[in-house]
C-alpha cells in the first residue's frame, strides 16, 4: 500500500534531523578556538602575517609580510614598503601539509584566539615605537576573522615561531 507524502515526510524529516542533533553543527566557538585534532584545515582558512620593526630594534628583525588565501597560495614581500596594505607578488602553492602545519601552529599557540596580543582596530595602522617589532597576524577560518597585534615585549613565542615557519615555506631568510 502507498503512503501519501503528508505521512512520509514526517518521518524522513525526523531521521535525517538526527546526524543534526548528535555533534558539532559546523559552528566553531571563537572565545575557545578552532578544534584541530581530525579535523582537515578549513576551506575558507587565510592568513596575512607582517612584521614592523621602530626604527631603532633589533637589527635581525625586517619588514616582511607574508600572505596565504584559501587557495594555499603563499605571498611574500620583504623591505621597505611594507605594510598592511601590501599584497605581495607570489612566492609558491603550499603543499595540504604544510597549510595543515600552519593551520596547527596558529591553533596550538593560541594566534586564532589572539592570546598574548591585543586586537587590531580596524581602521588604525599600528605602528611601532623605535626600539620595538610588532608582528600582525590576521587570521580567518570557519566565517571567522581575527586580526592581532603582538609587540616585541609581549609572550609572542608563537607568533614569531609563525613568521619563522612562514619565511622557511617562502624561502625568505
């Protein structure tokens, strides 16, 4: 015997609302960051990384300003005239695992929670004062985005261990 749709419906609905109901909606939770353990990098995952040095810091730190789209193109300026406002010229494609080591990096020292640093305000250029580096991470992924600044004084152990991964992958030294 045939069902009319009116009493099918239901039920389909009902068993394919379930798989919904047992675990994670696609949502991430941006005050605990994203999950990585089994979990690929997201599609929309982007990062921009650039390094301010005063006029009076470190001599081993340069301007240098690295950006990486969803497309795991990697970008890469170095020198004078860098900024937040540069898109730099093509560098290499990434390999899935090295996105996959960046990706892990960011989530692991907290960069996608902006930890150690404080926000950027959009709109305003930070800049530097003479004896300190700033490093900027913008970070997008899961229809989230969050831009940080870490100056040289702060616990940013991470961010420059960032730069560092970032310039090995674009052969910068």
């Amino acid at each position: 015997m045939r069902r009319p749709l009116t009493t099918a419906l239901p039920a389909l609905l009902i068993v394919l609302g379930f798989p919904a109901c047992a675990g994670n909606t696609g949502q991430a939770d941006s005050s605990a960051g994203w999950a990585i353990e089994g979990n690929p990098v997201p599609g929309d995952f982007a990062i921009a990384v650039t390094v301010l040095p005063g006029s009076e810091s470190d001599a081993g730190h340069r301007p240098v300003r690295y950006v990486i789209q969803p497309d795991s193109v990697l970008r890469a300026a170095v020198g004078a005239g860098v900024s937040l406002d540069v898109f730099p010229q093509r560098t290499r494609r990434l390999t899935r695992a090295q996105m996959s080591a960046i990706y892990s990096h960011a989530v692991r020292q907290g960069l996608d929670r902006g930890l150690g640093g404080e926000p950027l305000t959009r709109g305003v250029t930070p800049r530097p004062a003479a004896d300190e580096t700033l490093v900027v991470v913008e970070l997008t992924a899961h229809e989230t985005r969050r831009a940080t600044v870490y100056r040289s004084g702060d616990e940013t152990v991470g961010a420059w261990q960032l730069v560092s991964l970032l310039g090995e992958f674009a052969r910068v030294r």
